[in-house]
C-alpha cells in the first residue's frame, strides 16, 4: 500500500482479508468470498 501512497490501508486490507478468510471458514462459500474479496480489490483501485 505503500508504492500507491496509502499505507494506511493496509490495516483494512488486512482486516477484510481475515474476514473473508473466516467467513470462509465458517460457509464454505469459496464462490461468495473470492468475488467478495475481488470486489474489494476493485474499490481498492478505483481509489
């Protein structure tokens, strides 16, 4: 997050990856977390 000049999101990208992973964990959803977290990336470069 540094190289974009945001290196304060990196705590979020990490939160919402911990996230994900646990809801994963917890659903076994494979399809409905990686389109959430490539969803996230999205925002992440539109920004």
């Amino acid at each position: 997050m540094r190289s974009l000049g945001r290196p304060e999101l990196a705590t979020v990208v990490l939160a919402v990856i911990r996230g994900l992973l646990r809801d994963l964990d917890a659903t076994g959803d494979t399809v409905r977390t990686n389109r959430a977290f490539h969803d996230f990336l999205a925002t992440i470069d539109s920004a």
